[in-house]
C-alpha cells in the first residue's frame, strides 16, 4: 500500500468567521471573494447555496467555455472556495443534513476534529458515492469502484476501440505495462485478455490504492503487480507491450486529478527513452489517444508524431472512432497508435 494517499488537507487552526443561512449566500460569497474565511455553523445546504452563488459571482464558462477560461474560473474559484469552511468533529461533517462520512473515517485516522472545506467535503461525497455504486464498463463486463482521487473515464469509446485492437493483437503476451493506470480499466482489459504477467503503475497513489481494491473485489486472482512509480516504473524484465492512455493535452498541473489530463514538457521524451530500453524484441507501445490536442492546442507539437517523424519508432497502425458528444456537438476522435521499435 502506498504510504501516504492525497486527500483534502485538515485545516486545524483557523480564524474563520461564523456564517448561517441568515447570511445571505451573495454577501457570503463576495467576502469569500475578498480574502475573508468563513466557517458555516448551521446546514451543508448554507455551504453548497454559497458556493453556488460563488460560481455565479466569478462567472463559470460551464462546459462551454473556453480551454483558458475554464482554466481561469478553476483558480480563482479554488483560492476562493478553500476559505469557506464546514467542521469535522469525531470524522463527521458536523453540520446538519451533511453527507454521510464515507471516505473522512479512512483518510484521517491521525486527526478526528478540523476543518475542511466545504468544496473538498463536496467533493469527498460524490467519490464516495462512486466507490461505493462502482462504474459499469462494458469493456469489463463489471463495475469498477474508483477510490477517492483517481481517474474516471468521462466516456467509453476509447476504452472500446483499445479492446478492437486487443483483440486483434497476435503477438506474445508474456509481460505488458499499463502506464498510468488510474482506476484500473486497461490493466484489466490486458489481465482478462490473457497476458500472463501485467504491471500498472501510477504516479498519484490513490490510483494504485484503487486498482489494489478492485483486485480484492474480483472473484478471481489477476497477475496484475502494482507499482506506485513515475512512467515505467521499475525493470521486471522485457516488455512486448508498453500501454498508455497518457494525459491528452499540454498545461499545468496543480491538483492530483490534473495529472490525468495535463502532460508537462519532458513527459514523452522520458516516456520514449523508458520505452526504448525495456521493451522486448518485436514488442510494441500502444497508446489510446484522441485528437483533442489538434483541435485545442494546435500550437503544441504533436507528441506521438513528433516521435515518429524522428525515426526511432514505425507506426503498426492507428484506429480511430469518432465520439458521442458528451453535452454538445464534437469533433473529437479517439485513436490507438500502435508503434514498433525500427
Ligand atoms: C488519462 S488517465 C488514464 C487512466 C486509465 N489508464 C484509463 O485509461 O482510464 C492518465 C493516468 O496517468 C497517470 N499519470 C500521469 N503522469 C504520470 C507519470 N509521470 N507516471 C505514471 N503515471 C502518470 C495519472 O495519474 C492518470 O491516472
């Protein structure tokens, strides 16, 4: 198990000022936005009603917004938000009609009374509600249950067209590595497609915590190792397949969830390097991909082109789906590019 997992930071000394529902959530919110901190003292419901009011006030782009101006919105409602406070007593949101505690028994054994913010409380709950109902993959054919932290795919085609391309993969199926492995989801689909010996690392460690429960939950033992490591992690010897669902776009990442979207300068060349040293004869580096980088950030070279045109590695092939719009109209692909060593 790793040895520390994220979670919301314990506030536990502050000098926030009391807030109730007799504040109205537009005061409350504009002196949030002035620096001030607030601790709510009577309902969740007075939290969640200012921090929606709060959203209001810095003018959310929703999913229509832009690339920056969601970006934008993010920080400025985070510096914000982490000042509006709900307390924790005996690892219980101890205000009324407050989510069940869920994941605040198991994060916090080392403090029972502090403060959290009322976002990060938020945020806690639905994680828990997730880890607790699971997410059903068709791929699978089960639920996964995401621990607090970790990645959820926010859409299917891409994990379906992987399996097209596993499916149709005849080469040797001794070791593979799942680079990135979030909740879990390539890892099994590589397990249950018969590789005797899979290895799935992550650099956020409630990702490996996460893939270690849902291993426990399966009826049947996987050959799946786990390391919490950066990129490939440790040598265990030849790989014939290197696997990765990457970040798709360039940016900055401040919070652990932003690892899973975002790659920094230096994230593919050490990804290729690793790549070039461990794999095995005729073995192959599989990446699921979109198109989302041309159509966002066209200025950003392309990080598996760019590779290609430098003669290291061939393209096997490339599959491409188009998508369903999540919310609306899209020109979003998702891809497979199957690279070979020259
Ligand atoms: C887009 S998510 C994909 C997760 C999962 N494989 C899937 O397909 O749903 C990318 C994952 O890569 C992980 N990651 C980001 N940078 C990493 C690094 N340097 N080394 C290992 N894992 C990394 C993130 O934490 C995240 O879990």
């Amino acid at each position: 198990m790793p040895a520390a997992l994220h979670r919301p930071e314990p506030v536990l000394r502050h000098r926030a000022e009391p807030v109730d529902r007799n504040v109205p959530s537009a005061q409350a919110a504009a002196w949030l936005r002035a620096g001030r901190s607030l601790l709510v003292t009577d309902r969740f419901g007075t939290g969640l009603d200012i921090l929606a009011e709060l959203r209001v006030q810095l003018h959310d782009p929703g999913e229509a917004g832009g690339y920056v101006e969601k970006r934008a919105f993010r920080e400025a409602f985070q510096a914000a938000s982490k000042n509006l406070l709900a307390p924790v007593v005996a690892r219980k949101v101890a205000l009324a009609d407050a989510p069940r505690p869920g994941f605040l028994a198991e994060l916090y054994p080392d403090h029972a009374d502090f403060a959290l913010p009322v976002e990060d409380a938020k945020v806690l709950s639905s994680a828990w509600e997730w880890y607790e109902q699971g997410v059903y993959f068709p791929v699978l054919g089960h639920r996964v249950h995401p621990f607090y932290g970790t990645y959820i795919p926010a859409r299917m085609e891409h994990l379906e067209l992987f399996g097209t391309w596993l499916a149709k993969y005849r080469g040797a199926r001794d070791r593979a590595i799942d680079v990135g492995t979030g909740s879990g989801v390539l890892t099994l689909q590589l397990a249950k497609a018969g590789f005797k010996h899979v290895l799935a690392t992550d650099i956020n460690p409630n990702a490996i915590e996460s893939v270690a429960r849902q291993l426990r939950r399966l009826p049947t033992a996987l050959p799946v190792e786990l390391e919490h490591a950066d990129l490939l992690g440790t040598d265990r010897g030849p790989l014939d397949l290197v696997v990765s669902n990457p970040p798709w776009m360039k940016g900055e990442v401040g919070r652990t969830l932003d690892l899973a979207m975002y790659f920094q300068d230096g994230f593919f060349e050490r990804f290729y390097a690793q790549a070039l040293q461990r794999l095995a004869p005729g073995g192959r580096i599989v990446f699921v991909w979109s198109n989302i980088i041309e159509l966002s950030q066209p200025d950003v070279p392309h990080p598996i082109q760019t590779e290609l045109d430098r003669g290291r590695f061939r393209l096997v092939e490339k599959l491409t789906r188009r998508v369903k719009p999540l919310r609306r109209r899209t020109r979003e692909k998702v891809e497979i590019w199957e690279l070979a060593v020259v």
